[in-house]
C-alpha cells in the first residue's frame, strides 16, 4: 500500500482497548487514516484488556463500533478485513509484572520479524488512577528507554488540582522523556480549532486588529445538551470547571490569544500557550463571586423529553454541590489584552448543543449617519463554530435595499462541508497521526497543565470553602443560571448564540 507520508513499522498499544473509547474513537480513527493511507505500511494495533477474547471476537465487537460511530461506513468491502488483520487483542493484568514482561518480548519478537525496530505508541485509555501504575511499570521494564521510538498518551484529566497536577507531571517525568508524553486533548484536534491558527497568521486583513485597539470582548461557549449520562460517579468527583475549562476551554482561549509564532514548530506553539497562561489575571479568592457563576442541572424538560436533574443521576450524591455549569471573566494581563475580558461558559442540560468562540469589535463610530441607521446598528462580529456545524461567520453592517439608509447586519460564512467535497477528518485522526509521526504541537505540555491548573485554582478553593446554597439553580433546555447573564450583562454585553437559521446569511442579534 502507497503511503503519503514513509513512516516506520508500529506498534500501538491500546491499555483499556475494551473500553469505550476504543470503540468509539480510537479503532475509527486508526481505520480512517489507513483508509487515507496516513498509517505506516507495517503497523500492528493491540488492544490490552483484563477479559479474555479471541482476536476475531474482539475484531467482530471492534466492527460493531465502526459501523455505529465511524464516519465512513463502507466496512462491509475488503478495507475492514485488510486493517483488522493486523488488530489483535491481549488479555494483561495491569498491575502484573509479568504483563510487561510479555509486552516487552511482544515488541522485541516484532522487531526481529519487520527487521527493524519499530515505533512504538502506549495509549492509556484507562481509570486516572491506573495511569501511573501503567506509566511506572512500562518504565521500571525498559520499554521506553529508547525515547526516539517510543511514545505514550495520556487521556485527560491530567491531575485533579494543582498539586496532584505537579505530582503526576513530577513522577512522569522521573520516568520519561518529555518528548515521549503526549497529553491529549481532543478538542485541538477539531479542523475549526486548527484554522483559529491558519485564520489569524495566514491573513494580513486580521492580525493588524487583533488587539485591545479594535477588538471589545471575547466569548467562549462550549455548551452540551445531554447531562453526564453514565459518567455521574467521575463527575461527582470532578465538575464543569475540571472537567471543560481546566483544558478544552482554557485551550481555545490560548488559541485567540497567543502571539504569532516565529515557526510551526511544536515547541515554539507550546512556548505560546503557556506565556498566555501565565499572564492570565489570577481571581483573589475573595473576588471568585464577581468573576465566577457555578450551576446544576434540575429536574425538567428538554426536547420534550423529560430529563432527571443531576442529583438523581446515577451514581451521584443526592445533596451534591458538584457544578454542572461555569461562567466565568478572566482578563490577559499583557499589552495586546488589556482590559479586554474574556467571558467563558460551559455546561450541560443548556438549549444546543454548541461551540462558539466570538470576537465581538468595538463599534464603529456612526455619527455620520442618519438617526433611522442607528436603531440597526451592531459592532462587527466574528464567530468561530467548532462543533455540531463547522463554520467561520463575520458580520458586518450592510444598507437595505431602498430609499433611506436603513443598515442591517448581515453575516459572511465560510462552510467547511459547503467549501470541500472531502470530509473533514475526526479530531482524534488528527491528533492520533501526529502521534504516529511524533509531532507534539496540538499536545499539552508539562508546564502547560500547570498554568491552567493555576488559572482555576482560586475558584476551586473559593467554592469548595462556601457550599452553593440554590442548587439545583437552572432548568434543561435553557442558557444556564440567570446569575450567568448578569455576569456579563454588569459589563454591559450579552451572551452570542448562532442566528437559528445557520445555512443563510442575515441578521444576527
């Protein structure tokens, strides 16, 4: 098979291939980029398990995943059988030395019959708290020593507070080299993620403004419709603040506001991320209330579907005061960023599902136009759409059709799937070929985690102080706690939403 890109025999190993992931992102993602020919000519993918299972059984159940959850469905060709050929299962106590005993001749046995070492990928889809005993033991048997040719990936959280953060980032580092760690997070994996970059850098009509000079305040919206289905009792231990804005969110904000780079080089992007990380404004703890709104989910309606609130979900506590939505202002202290805020909301049971990041530019003095243009009037807007539709929309002011000069905001939209006939890849393709070709650039490093465990820190300690005293305080199918809009309404902005007709330009309130 002709490949784009020559790359070395590999190995993937996949700790937790049972799970759920597995099924649901990894294997079709790992199929797909074999359908695109972004795998190695000589690979192996191995999933690693405590049930036993015969290799055709586990490709049978791994079959299922792909013709539910993959964005292709032409499995039933020669395609699937000739990647699932090269997918075998292994049943591995995890905490056994002599599991990775096995996995070390595995790979030394595959070497000698490829004739040249291979590259070799430890994806720890697993518990956090097995990630250290997988991660210690790979170390104390060698199977890493050789840094150019092997690699581990840790799923997210990445601690659960600062200093659990520090300790695993202190142990891993102890173990590898940190050209070895990838820290995934799949959201910078997302094509529209990826253009915020290719947007700002690779056009002169933007970078020029974007700066405190031009540009108002800045929105992030990540915003789920479902609840935490069967994650309650991960959840209960963890929130909306650790679990979204800690990384995904804290993530894009990093992508609006970074300087330009001097180069694409992976280091160089991450040396970015942090600087902005670390001139993030720190919350006092005793001013977490006026830059911070926490919510849970009632009982309700949503879609005409009668939903549970998040205390009777399974396997959380019936008085929780775990949030299940944030709000919060967060301002970058540096020259491009002063005094701009940033407002960020996450959450689950809210009325779409949706990312937005949205630009919002200061207004454009209008005093050179009639009275009747003004009651249209609106700052230009940019909008990026990450996800359930993919787009880039700016608005701009536009007169009406007619006699008087009457204005109306119109949006320009770029469509990824009106743009391209391709497909856009999922982001755990992206992010699982890089991987493979060793590229750390959309990965999080050490001192990354940190910052953004530091920026959240203050919060964390101000709410676990004071226990919320009005949950359950918002209902499904709505924007989150009214607290929420008064957050940014102090500041005399509202929250932006997508104009309910996404396909057409018009007006956008």
């Amino acid at each position: 098979m002709d490949t784009k890109k020559k790359l070395p025999p590999t190995i993937i190993f996949i700790f937790g291939g049972s799970g759920d992931l597995t099924k649901r992102k990894l294997i079709p993602a790992l199929y797909n980029l074999y359908l695109d020919h972004f795998m190695p000519e000589k690979y192996i993918v191995v999933g690693i398990g405590r049930s036993p299972v015969s290799d055709e059984d586990y490709r049978s159940k791994l079959l299922e995943g792909m013709e539910e959850f993959s964005r292709r469905k032409d499995h039933n060709g020669k395609s699937w059988p000739a990647f699932a050929e090269n997918v075998f299962y292994q049943s591995r106590d995890l905490e056994s030395d002599e599991s990775y005993k096995g996995i070390y001749e595995y790979i030394e046995q595959q070497g000698k019959t490829w004739g040249v070492q291979p590259n070799v990928m430890f994806y720890l889809s697993v518990a956090p708290q097995l990630a250290p005993v997988i991660a210690t033991k790979l170390a104390q048997h060698k199977i890493c020593d050789d840094t150019q040719h092997t690699r581990i990936v840790f799923e997210k959280p990445f601690g659960h507070d600062l200093q659990s953060a520090k300790e695993l980032n202190k142990l891993l580092d102890s173990l590898f080299k940190e050209e070895q760690i990838y820290r995934i997070d799949h959201y910078l994996g997302k094509e529209t993620v990826q253009n915020i970059l290719a947007f700002r850098f690779a056009n002169a009509l933007f970078e020029p403004i974007w700066n405190n000079h031009y540009i108002d305040h800045i929105q992030i919206t990540a915003a789920e419709t479902i609840g935490v289905e069967d994650r309650g009792g991960y959840y209960d231990q963890s929130g909306a603040l650790r679990d979204m804005v800690q990384n995904h969110v804290l993530q894009l904000l990093c992508m609006i506001a970074m300087e330009p780079p001097t180069s694409f080089d992976s280091n160089e992007i991450r040396n970015k991320k942090v600087d902005v990380l670390s001139a993030i404004r720190r919350i006092n703890v005793e001013d977490v209330h006026e830059n911070a709104v926490r919510g849970q989910y009632a009982a309700g309606w949503q879609k005409g579907k009668e939903v549970p609130g998040y205390r009777e979900e399974k396997g959380v506590e019936p008085d929780s005061p775990v949030e299940t939505f944030v709000a919060a202002k967060f301002f970058v202290d540096n020259w491009r960023w002063k005094n701009v805020p940033f407002y960020i909301r996450t959450g689950k049971r809210l009325h779409e599902k949706t990312t937005l990041v949205t630009i919002q530019f200061k207004e454009a003095p209008h005093y050179s136009f009639p009275a009747e243009a003004a009651d249209t009037w609106r700052p230009n807007r940019l909008t990026f759409s990450i996800q359930p539709q993919m787009d880039i929309r700016i608005r701009f002011q536009a007169k009406r059709p007619g006699t008087e000069m009457v204005l109306t905001p119109v949006d320009m939209v770029f469509n990824y799937a009106e743009a391209y006939e391709e497909q856009e890849p999922e982001a755990y393709e992206t992010l699982l070929e890089d991987v493979i070709e060793g590229n750390q650039t959309l990965f999080m490093r050490a001192d990354q985690v940190e910052a953004a465990w530091e920026v959240i820190t203050p919060i964390l300690e101000a709410w676990h102080k004071r226990a919320p005293v009005d949950f359950a305080n918002y209902s499904p199918d709505s924007w989150g706690p009214e607290d929420a809009e008064a957050l940014i309404a102090r500041d005399g902005h509202f929250w932006a939403n997508l104009p309910t007709n996404t396909g057409k330009s018009g007006s956008h309130k």
